[in-house]
C-alpha cells in the first residue's frame, strides 16, 4: 500500500487528509498496548494523542523524524536489521501514551528520560546507538508486556 501524502490546511498546520489519517492510526499492526486487553479501536482523542506522538507537532518531533535521525546513526547493516523493530516499538510506546493519564505506563517523563538516553547513544556511535535501541524494546517490552 502506497503512504498517502499529508494534507496541510493554510491555517492549521495539524490538518491531515483524513485518508493519511487512517493510514497512519489503522494501518498499524500494533493497536493493543498490552498482550492481556483485547484489541479494539482508539477513541477519536486517542487517535488524535497517537497522531501527534508519531507525526509531532509545530513545536515538537514526532517518532516518525526521531525514527529517521536513530537510523541514519546506525550502520547500514544495523539501519536495516532495526528499522522493523523501530516502528513497531514506536507504534507501541505511541498507543499507550496516548491513553488516559491514569491508565499509561508511559508518560511524558518516560519518553523525556528516553530521548535524553537516545541522544547520548547517537553521540557515542552506531554500535551504541544500536545497543540502546535493543534496551529500549526491552523496556516497553517488560513495561507493556511481550508481544505474542
């Protein structure tokens, strides 16, 4: 399936054509943030929450440019050994920030002390960056619960 390109209307830069906008919320593999709950749809708010952790904001990156900068630290072997393994995390890390603030395991501080450590490995090489990148699908995996 072809991306659809994004819709920016001149007045809201957060826009997206509604047909990008499915793609990106309902073409995901990953829907449920834990193996124990059933997979059902997002609210509308979390979509809207889902989409700006992964597209980011005027202000802030999104997973998808945070993705991108990770795998142009790595080698090429390792880039496409761990692009899979990034969306996929992203995708999980991404559906259960956008829950409620009472019921995520991952929150704005979480993702925060995460960037931090992501941006040190980028500066210490492709073996570490490619390190912290394996640490960091382990710990969404103990957060959230292996995916079976």
């Amino acid at each position: 399936m072809k991306t659809p390109k994004p819709f920016c209307h001149k007045k809201r830069a957060l826009n997206v054509s509604r047909t990008y906008y499915q793609y990106v919320v309902n073409t995901k593999p990953v829907l449920k943030p834990n193996i124990d709950q059933e997979e059902t749809p997002m609210a509308k708010d979390q979509q809207e929450w889902y989409r700006k952790f992964y597209e980011g904001t005027f202000f802030i990156k999104g997973w998808k440019s945070r993705k991108m900068e990770m795998l142009k630290a790595l080698s090429p072997e390792k880039r496409e050994e761990l692009a899979d393994l990034l969306e996929n995390v992203g995708q999980r890390i991404g559906v259960e920030w956008a829950r409620e603030d009472d019921a995520r395991k991952i929150d704005n501080a979480r993702l925060q002390a995460w960037g931090k450590e992501l941006g040190k490995a980028m500066k210490q090489g492709p073996d570490a960056m490619a390190a912290r990148i394996l640490r960091l699908r382990d710990e969404v995996d103990e957060l959230l619960g292996k995916r079976g």
